[in-house]
C-alpha cells in the first residue's frame, strides 16, 4: 500500500503509530487483532523485533558497522549467533546487488546503495510487516528506481505486508493500492 498526501498530512506519523513507535491521543492501533496500546516500551521494542521492518528515508545506519554489520545488527540484537546473522544479512545484501560491497561502511557507499543495505536491514529478521517512509525521497530518479526495485523484489521474497509513505506518485503507482491523507 501507498500512503500519499501533502507535507504535514500526518504519513510518517501514521507510520511511527502503525509501528508503535508513537502512541495515538484516540483511538486504538491493533496487529492482527491484538491493541498495541496497554503495551509496555519493552514489549513493544519485542514486538517490533519480531514484527516489523522499517526502512528510513535518511537510512539510519550505524556509522562505525560496515554494510553486513548494519543487516545482521537486528538478528543478533534478537539472540541469533554472529555467524548464522552474518551469513543471513550476506546472503539478503546479494539478493539486492550489493555482495560486492558488503565490507563497505555507510560512508563509502552511494546513496542508494546505502536504501538497499536499509531495505536488507528490515527484511533481514522476516517481519510481518514493512514500514517505508520516503524510501526513495532523498535519491535521483535513476536511483530511486532501482531501491524500488530492490525493495518489490524483497517483498515479493518475502511476501509480508509493505506500507510505503511517498510523495512520488511513480513509486504509488507500482504499489497495488494507494491511500491519500
């Protein structure tokens, strides 16, 4: 799905209440039948882990890891082993053209190459639910149709549920539904 709507319309808000990340005045926000809203921050942090992937317009790497470093982060935040992260974010950086540079740091690498790490990085623990806002927004159109396609190409390995805040209406139109604020 593709959120759209002016600046200010609420999008990257929906986003960070769809994500619990922020808790709404009214009303309620439900996963799969279950309010979010009596949860605790650290039941919440677990659920994200679990259940969501999200993916950052400005890509929020982690300046000092290098690109299998930011992927595999989550899996072992979440007790995975080093090894077995490592070899899983390996393996998503490939699918998404970047094996070459997988020992590069966020600062060696281009822009776009920088979204597909990001894309990786909320793919990489298998979430129920992806979260993008602006994923293309700070990229020129040459590169931002080629994070889109890495990112349709994700999901559809992955087959969970995309929610994409854009103010692109190309990026809107690949998407199967669109919602505006």
């Amino acid at each position: 799905v593709a959120i759209t709507g002016p600046s200010g319309s609420g999008k990257s808000t929906l986003l960070g209440l769809m994500a619990g990340l922020d808790r709404p005045t009214t009303g309620t926000v439900s996963f799969r039948g279950e309010g979010l809203g009596g949860w605790d921050e650290d039941r919440l942090a677990a659920w994200r882990r679990a259940n969501v992937g999200i993916i950052f317009q400005n890509f929020r790497l982690v300046s000092s890891l290098n690109a299998v470093e930011n992927v595999a982060l989550p899996l072992e935040i979440s007790g995975l082993r080093a090894k077995e992260a490592e070899e899983r974010a390996r393996r998503l950086l490939a699918a998404l053209g970047l094996e070459a540079r997988s020992s590069h740091f966020p600062h060696e690498l281009s822009g776009g190459e920088q979204q597909r790490v990001a894309i990786a990085r909320a793919y990489v623990h298998e979430p129920r639910l992806i979260l993008a806002d602006e994923p293309t927004g700070s990229l020129d159109r040459e590169t931002a149709a080629i994070v889109l396609d890495a990112l349709l190409s994700a999901n559809a390995r992955h087959r969970c549920a995309l929610v994409v805040v854009t103010h692109d209406c190309a990026v809107a139109q690949r998407l199967s539904r669109s919602v505006s604020l």
